[in-house]
C-alpha cells in the first residue's frame, strides 16, 4: 500500500502538470496577460516561501500524514474556485494558496521517506520518485495542452482537483509511524530556525546542496517563464506545443532517473555535474531554429535536470529524523526564494533584452554557484584530512 501512494501520488502530478497548461493559456487570454502571468508564477512562490520554515517545524511537530492530508484537501478547494470564479484575482489567490499547501505537503513527504521504506532505500525510492513524477509530466503536459486547445481550462482544472482529494483519501487509509518526534518539548520557533541553521552550516554535505537548490530554481524559472512565450511565437496551437515540449523534458527526466536508480555514482559529484549540465542545455533550447532541435535539447534538459533532483534529494534525506523537516522546510525557502527572485528577473530581462538572453544570464549564475560549491567542497575534504 506504501508503495501505492507512489502512484497516486503521481496521479495527483499528472493532473498538476495538466493545470499548468491550461491554467497557462487561461491567464494568455487575459487582458494584460504578461502582469498577471508573472503575478501568477510570483504568488506561487512567494506563498511558498512564507510558509517554508513553519512547513519545516510544523512536520517535525505533528503528524506528517495528517498534514499532507490537509494540503491536499486545501489544494482542491483552491482549484474549484478558478473554475467557478475564472478571473485574473481568483486565479492569483488560488496560486499564493497552493503554494502555501505546497510547501507543507513537500516538506512532510520527504521528512516522511526514510521511516515510509527504510533509509538503505532512499535512493532507488527517489529516482521512482522522479520517474513517476516525469510519466505525469510526459503524459499530463500534453494531455493538458489538447484539452485546453480543445475543451477548455474548466474540466481540465476540474481534473486537478479531483486528484488532490483522491490523494487525500489515500492518505486517511494508509498508516505509517508519521508522528516525527512526539516527545519533543515545545520551544520557541525562532530557536527551532535557530537549530537548523547550526545544523546545516555544521554539514557541508547539507550546506552545498542548500545553496545550489536557490539557483537550480532560478535557473528553472527561466524556462518555466520562457517556454510558453517560445511556444507562442512559433504556432497558434501554443498550448499544444508547449505541453508537447514539457512532455519531451519529461521524457528525458524519465530516463534519466531510470538509469541512474540502477548504477551507483558518487552523490555529490553527480549532483553538480547534473546542474551544469542542465543550465548549458537550457541555454542552447532558447538559442535554437528549428522544433525538432529544441525537442532534442529539451530531453536533454529533462535528463540532467532528472540526476539533480535524486541526489540533491539523497543527500539532504541523509539529515538527522528529529531535524528533517526543518532542513526541509530551509531547502524549500530557498528553492521559493529562487523562483521569486528568477521570475522577477525574467520579464524584466526579456523585456530590455530578449528571450534568449534572458535565459542564458539567469542559467549563468548556475555556473558560478557550482564553481563555487566544488571550491567549498575542496576545502570542507582538506579541513576534515587536517
């Protein structure tokens, strides 16, 4: 049954990458559709970052499974009422609302792994993770954008929501030790943030992978902000193609965790290569002439962007149980921070320079970061051999 959920799970993804898409071209036929596409993107997030460090020490305090239960339910409401309010405000709330959700569902889903299927099982979980994750986003991007070409956003939104309380009835049946520290003495929550800070200044292995999440997600903002507006400047049918080219990133996600669940690499090595490798291909997809090309590019995307994913996960899972989900709860302020701060750079820079240009200074700054953390790691290696 525990591995069940996995499914469901992805399920409830499907229909989110679904929601994307048409929620995308709903806010297209706005008038003044570049604000409130940027108000969208920027209220997601910064519903995320508000709610990032309480979502860390609220999961390290309750029940983790009633707390994704209610995320999930709460997600639900919030889409319903796009679909009966279809207006640029509803739809802005509605974003800030799951954001916040979002956060608190994340960090007690991955607090929640290493007791759900033992921790000599957390890499392969992830990649299944990732895997699953990626068929919702080969399948559910495109199905997304030829319902919203075809039958409109409503019943596709109507979808989403269903998943989110299909998950949440799951979750009411399944049982698992989900109380993360029940004997934990209430203290103050700054002192809590406090403790989590110390803690991951004190381990490089969880420090890094912190700091490179911030601008990881600066760098998939920029494709995120820019692949919609690619579409639309290539085809009439905008929806249809940019649900196609999320499917290809997909596609290239799906096998690249499939491959790397099944041989064993160094994590951290693996996990900055993977991030470089993602930012130089993302760049190129926005430089590119032909479809066919920046499909190829954008498998390619998919696949590094697949191998940051499952060890940046490992490696932060690897965080002491009575401290997890505050070192999540950091991970998701962080990567909120980065997509607020790339999806307020994004118009402005498309606007004063171009598209592509945009891209390739904000997947730049990945370069630097990972310069910088192989630098940081070097050193970390010298200090512990002194």
């Amino acid at each position: 049954m525990k591995q069940l959920y996995l499914y469901i799970k992805g399920l409830s993804d499907f229909g989110s990458r679904m929601h994307f898409i048409a929620v995308t071209a709903l806010i297209l036929s706005f008038e003044n559709a570049g604000f409130w596409l940027m108000a969208f993107f920027i209220s997601r997030q910064l519903g995320g970052i508000l709610s990032s460090l309480y979502a860390g020490t609220i999961a390290d305090r309750f029940d983790r499974r009633h707390l994704m239960m209610g995320s999930d339910l709460g997600s639900g409401l919030a889409i319903i009422t796009v679909v009966l309010f279809p207006n640029p405000l509803t739809v802005v709330v509605s974003a800030f609302i799951v954001g916040v959700l979002y956060s608190l569902f994340q960090v007690s889903f991955d607090a929640s792994i290493p007791h759900l299927f033992g921790d000599h099982r957390v890499v392969k979980i992830n990649a299944t993770i990732i895997r699953i994750g990626s068929i919702a986003g080969i399948v559910g991007f495109l199905v997304g954008g030829l319902l919203a070409d075809h039958w409109g956003y409503r019943w596709v939104l109507l979808f989403d929501a269903v998943t989110f309380i299909i998950s949440a009835w799951v979750l009411w049946i399944l049982r698992w030790d989900s109380q993360a520290t029940p004997n934990l003495v209430p203290s103050v929550f700054s002192q809590e943030i406090r403790e989590a800070f110390q803690y991951i200044h004190q381990h490089s292995r969880i420090l890094v992978p912190s700091i490179l999440v911030f601008f990881y997600a600066i760098a998939i903002s920029a494709w995120n902000f820019g692949l919609p507006i690619l579409a639309h400047s290539i085809t009439e049918l905008s929806s249809t193609l940019n649900g196609l080219m999320w499917s290809v990133t997909g596609i290239g996600s799906l096998i690249g965790a499939w491959w790397l669940g099944g041989i064993s690499l160094k994590q951290f090595p693996a996990m900055v290569g993977s991030l470089m490798v993602m930012a130089l291909f993302s760049m190129l997809v926005f430089w590119a002439d032909h479809q066919a090309v920046i499909l190829l590019l954008l498998f390619l995307v998919g696949f590094a962007d697949a191998g940051f994913q499952v060890f940046h996960r490992v490696l932060i899972q690897q965080s002491d149980n009575n401290i997890r989900g505050r070192v999540l709860g950091f991970q998701q302020l962080l990567s909120r921070g980065g997509y607020l701060v790339g999806f307020l750079l994004a118009p402005v820079l498309t606007h004063q320079l171009s598209l592509p240009i945009m891209v390739m200074i904000l997947e730049g700054m990945v370069f630097f970061a990972t310069a910088w953390s192989i630098v940081k790691c070097i050193q970390g290696e010298k200090k512990n051999q002194a």
